[in-house]
C-alpha cells in the first residue's frame, strides 16, 4: 500500500463540477492499494498517517499529529501510485490491485482512519475526480507499507 500524504490548510474533490468531498485543517490522502497488500497494510498505513507528527507546535516544529490539532482527512483512491516507470514511457500498472480489491481495501482503509475518530472525507472510487488542495508547508509525504 503507498499513500501520498499532503499536510492542507484546505482541499477538496469534485466529480462532475459537484464537490463531493471537503475539509479544512488536515490531511489529504492519496491511497494505492497493490495486489499483494493486507489488512495489516492497511492498519499500518492508516494508523502512521494519523499519528505522524507534522503539525507545528507551539514552537513552530513539526511535533503535533492530526489527533492531536483534531485536523480531518480527505482521502482520495489513485491506482497510478503503483504505476511502475522503469521501462519504455507508458506506465505499467500490474502492481496495483484489481478494481473489486482495491474498492473494498480503499473503504476498509476509510474504516480504519475513522475508527481514530477523525472526520474523513472522499472521493468516488474509479470516478474521474479534479482535486483542489492548499498544501501547508508545503509538507508531502509518501507512506508505504512495503
């Protein structure tokens, strides 16, 4: 599992011109799910994300989680994480995991963060989504499980 972890004074997905998901302070998630990943990728993944400290702190340093400023999520599917670039210039994406997989691990991955009991937003998973976001920082991380 591979996400892309953005740290946002706000962001947003529409589909079709229509907000279907929306946050302040927080976390936007780009999440890819591979065709050998499991639950425990999953926990891993999503329990590092909330817990990661890079939020300021009274002293300016990256020392708060998302718990801790009680910041919200927006977490987005992207299959093309697991695009592999190596050869020729057309990406191959045999790594990443079958649609049916990736739904059910995507929604369980949203399960998990909300269990921490943070506001969790999203997108439609398989939709064309256009994402607007403003990184703060700006902070860009990438999470994996492998």
């Amino acid at each position: 599992m591979k996400v892309v972890v953005q740290r946002v004074k706000k962001a947003s997905v529409s589909v079709n011109g229509q907000i279907v998901g929306q946050i302040g302070k927080g976390l936007m998630l780009l999440i890819g799910v591979a065709q050998q990943d499991t639950e425990a990728d999953i926990e891993f993944v999503a329990d590092k994300c909330v817990n990661l400290r890079i939020f300021e702190d009274e002293q300016g340093k990256m020392n708060r989680s998302l718990l801790e400023v009680g910041g919200e999520i927006l977490a987005i599917s992207q299959f093309t994480l697991l695009g592999d670039t190596r050869k020729g210039r057309r990406p191959s994406f045999i790594q990443a995991a079958e649609p049916q997989k990736g739904n059910e691990f995507y929604q369980k991955f949203i399960e998990r963060l909300r269990s921490h009991g943070v506001k969790v937003e999203t997108g439609i998973f398989g939709a064309m989504m256009d994402v607007e976001l403003l990184n703060y920082g700006p902070v860009t991380l990438i999470v994996e499980s492998k």
